[in-house]
C-alpha cells in the first residue's frame, strides 16, 4: 500500500531523508520512531504529496506520490501538530468546514465526534478545549473522510496517559475496520503497544527495522532472566545450568513469585544503533 526507494529529501544543504527504503503493507500499524528532527514529519509531508523530493520513488496506494490526484488525496487521514483549529468556532462547525472542502455528508461529523469522544462537546468553543480535546478533535477531522491510509504524526505528544490510552484504541479500531496507519513516534511505549512493524529512523537514515518484539529480541545480548521470590527479593540470573537448578528449587520451596526474560527495550536498542536517546 505504501512504498519508497532510495528516497531522498533535503533543505538547502541539509540532507534530511538520505536513501530510504521501506514498504508499508496492508493491514498493518507502521510505526516510524526516532528523535526530534530525524525525518519523520518530512517523510509524511512526502507521501501526502505536501513536499517534492529530489531522487527515489515513493507511492501510496500504488500511486506515485508526485502525481496524487484530489480525489487520491481524499482516500487520506492526516494528523499534524501544525495543521490548526479554528478556536473560535465550535467542535462541530470545525468538521463541518473541512467535510464541505472535501464533499462529506454531514452526518460523518456526529458519528465521528462521537468516536473521538466529543459529541458532547460538539457545540463548546474551541478555545475553551483541553489540550487533549484538541489533540482529539484533530483526530476527528482526520477521521471524518473514512480515510484507507491514515498518517499520524506524533498524534499522542504532550497528552496525558489516559487521553493517549483513548487516542490508542481509537488507532486500532480503525486498523480493525481496514485502515492501514501510518505513525509516527518518539514514544518507545506507544511503539512497542501499537505498532505491528517499526522503522528506527536517525538523521534522515534508516537503522534498523522490524517488529518491535523482534528488535528486542535481537540486540538482547546479555540475554538474562529476572526472577522475584514472594519476599520481594530480586535476582538477574544468565542463560546457564546452574540458573534453571536454582529456579527450580525455588519452585519446589514456593518461594517463585514471577519470572521473565530481560531483553533490552526499544530506547536502549536505539541507543545501542546511535548513541541517542528517544526525545522530543
């Protein structure tokens, strides 16, 4: 459904998106994580046909992004921090100013405001919303045309975890009722929970993919097991004989309160690839 190759962008001198390669399949989260400043917002920018590129190939929905037509650009849901509301209008008139834009029925708004829970909201000025409520009405507006493809960039920074828990099942009821989703992350969390396959994107260049338990799986190499007796103690034991003698005799004494492995986590394996954190 969405496809690049050897795709580069850059700004003046700046190199942003430096030979990138990734293909986005049906049914599918995809998940682009990486810091501030890594590629993600222009990639989407891209593929929506918002910005030109210099060299590569990019399609989506077999349709080479560079000749999108109005009516391939409305089969698209897009989410972005910048794409503003009208703070003096209400929830409800918002929509309704995009849905006439793009030739929706009106009754698209009443169903969506309330998936994004926000019907009863429909009437309150925007200026008078929450961050969250905002950060759910932009949502909605990317919700309304039922979109096939739906890029998300960073749709849950700044949120707090219950209103991101809400804008999480939202994504993946939408990826339940056919919707391929395109996210982007810095959240190591909201990748590992979402995403059915991820890209780990640094300075414009692609540094590892997969899915997210796989990543894990494949830089855990101290490969230990953590083990918690009913007193509380902890233990960091290795892959060994004389590790699985001493959990079975805990076992045996009842002392076994939880065992699991310790594989690293996406920030670390991160680190590992680039030496940089997961930041905004």
């Amino acid at each position: 459904m969405i496809s690049v190759k050897d795709l580069s962008k850059s700004f003046g001198t700046k190199k942003v998106l430096d030979g990138i390669s990734m293909t986005v399949e049906d049914g599918e989260i995809f998940g682009l994580l990486g810091p501030s400043g890594a590629g993600k917002t222009t990639l989407i920018r891209v593929l929506t046909g918002q910005l030109k590129f210099e060299s590569g190939e990019a399609s989506v929905m077999d349709k080479d992004v560079r000749k999108l037509s109005g009516e391939d650009k409305k089969q698209f849901g897009i989410m972005m921090d910048d794409f503003g509301l009208y703070e003096r209008l209400n929830a409800f008139q918002n929509l309704k100013v995009f849905t006439d834009i793009y030739g929706v029925e009106k009754d698209a708004i009443d169903k969506v405001l309330a998936e994004v829970k926000l019907d009863r909201d429909a009437k309150k000025e925007v200026s008078k919303f929450s961050k969250g409520m905002k950060e759910r009405l932009r949502l909605a507006r990317a919700l309304v045309t039922h979109p096939q493809v739906l890029f998300l960039d960073e749709p849950t920074s700044g949120l707090d975890p219950q209103t991101a828990n809400e804008i999480h099942e939202i994504i993946r009821n939408r990826k339940e009722a056919g919707c391929i989703i395109f996210l982007t992350t810095h959240n190591m969390t909201e990748a590992e929970k979402l995403c059915d396959h991820l890209v780990l994107l640094n300075e414009g260049k692609i540094v590892e993919s997969g899915a997210p338990k796989e990543l894990c799986l494949r830089y855990d190499h101290q490969k230990r097991i953590e083990v918690t007796t009913v007193d509380g103690e902890k233990e960091s034991l290795k892959y060994e004989a004389a590790s699985a003698e001493y959990i079975e005799r805990i076992l045996r004494e009842g002392r076994l309160s939880t065992i699991h492995s310790k594989e690293p986590n996406l920030e670390t394996v991160f680190m590992e690839l680039t030496g940089r954190k997961l930041e905004a």
